[in-house]
C-alpha cells in the first residue's frame, strides 16, 4: 500500500474532526475512531463533498476507545489490511464539568480516568507495532489544566494521559515511533465552550488552520 495510513481516535468533533479532515485532504487514508455515528458520517459527507486531486479517504470505526476488545481488534484488522500505520492521532477525550473538588461526581471521575488515561496506557502498547511497522508518528495533543481550580477530574487525568505519552516519547526516542506532543492555541471548540461559557470565541484560533498547522510538524 502506498498511500499513508492514519488512525484518528476521537475523529466524531472538534479538532480531531477537523485533523482527520485535513489528513484526508492531503492524500491519507484515514481510520476515524468515535462513539458518535453521527459526527463520522458528517466527516464523511464533508471529505466527499470536497473534491480534491489526490485527496485520500476514510474507514469509519464507531467504537469507544475505552472497550479494550473493541480496540484489540481494530488493531488486529489494520494489521490484517495495510499491516503498519504511519500516523496515530490520539484526540479521544472525556470532558468533565467543571466543578470544585469536594463536589465531583465519581461518574464523571471514573469516565475521566476511563478515557483519558486508562485508554491512552493501553492504546499505546497495542498501536506501537503498527507505528514501527510504519516508521510512523504519533500524536497527543495537550492541555495544561492540571491544579487549575474546578479542573480537577479533567486537569488529572489529561495531565496523566501526556505523561504516559512524554514517557513513550523518551522510550523511543531513538528507536522509534516518533512521538509528538503539540499544545494547540484555544480554539472555539465544545469542550472550550463547556469550560468558558459566554466567552467572545472571535478571538480564538480556527480549528480548520490549527488541524493544518498540526499535520505539518508530522
């Protein structure tokens, strides 16, 4: 196979939406992992919509990064098909309501480190293969939020996701994959609206040029 392979966990909105989009606008193909049926179908529509010469295209994965099983497989399977990756783009996240910590709701806790950080330890070992395969990279995206007040479920757990990933980062630094971790500028995303309501989102960054200023450090 050729044309390079991406796999975009937590594709269905925001960034990730907009970096699985630019992604398949630059010729890859592109597996886009997500919950909500509905955001992959209107990434879908919008990169056929869009006719570009050599623009690539999608499989559509709608599972939940936190089903171990679920994942196992996916893995398998694109090892099955293509047999390496040469991008991992990890965007998948859960965003808890911003609250003080004597009042956190243990379901939202448990979600957090469900998806933000148990997921992000055993997404790693089961996508390095596919990477080195590849000579691919890898990318996290970080938020620095942690010991933030009201943050405290989403600030822990993000923190702890990027330190899974700055220890891989140092593990393979050598020996590959190549593992980035970029900070975007804010951007009027749904998670930022959750956590700054009523703010003037003219003056954050759009998501469209951010996603492409992304794809070009890969």
């Amino acid at each position: 196979m050729t044309q390079r392979l991406a796999l975009v966990t937590g594709a269905s909105r925001g960034l990730g939406f907009s970096l699985a989009e630019q992604l398949a606008f630059q010729g890859w193909h592109v597996v886009a992992v997500a919950r909500t049926v509905g955001g992959l179908e209107e990434l879908d529509d919008r990169v056929k919509a869009v006719s570009l010469p050599g623009a690539g295209d999608l499989t559509l994965a709608p599972m939940d990064v936190t089903n171990d099983d679920a994942m196992r497989h996916l893995c398998r399977s694109i090892y099955d098909r293509w047999g390496a990756l040469q991008l991992w783009v990890h965007t998948a996240v859960h965003v808890a309501p911003l609250a003080p910590m004597g009042s956190l709701d243990q379901k939202d806790w448990d979600k957090s480190i469900a998806t933000n950080t148990r997921a992000t330890g055993m997404l790693i070992p089961m996508v390095e293969p596919l990477l080195r395969a590849g000579q691919g990279t890898a990318l996290f995206v970080g938020d620095p939020r942690a010991g933030q007040k009201f943050f405290g479920a989403y600030g822990a757990t993000k923190a702890a996701q990027i330190a899974l990933a700055r220890s891989w980062q140092a593990e393979t630094a050598k020996i590959g994959p190549r593992v980035l971790i970029e900070t975007p500028a804010p951007m009027p995303t749904a998670t930022r609206a959750r956590f700054f309501p009523g703010e003037d989102r003219s003056a954050l960054a759009d998501v469209r040029q951010e996603a492409a200023r992304l794809v070009g450090l890969i």
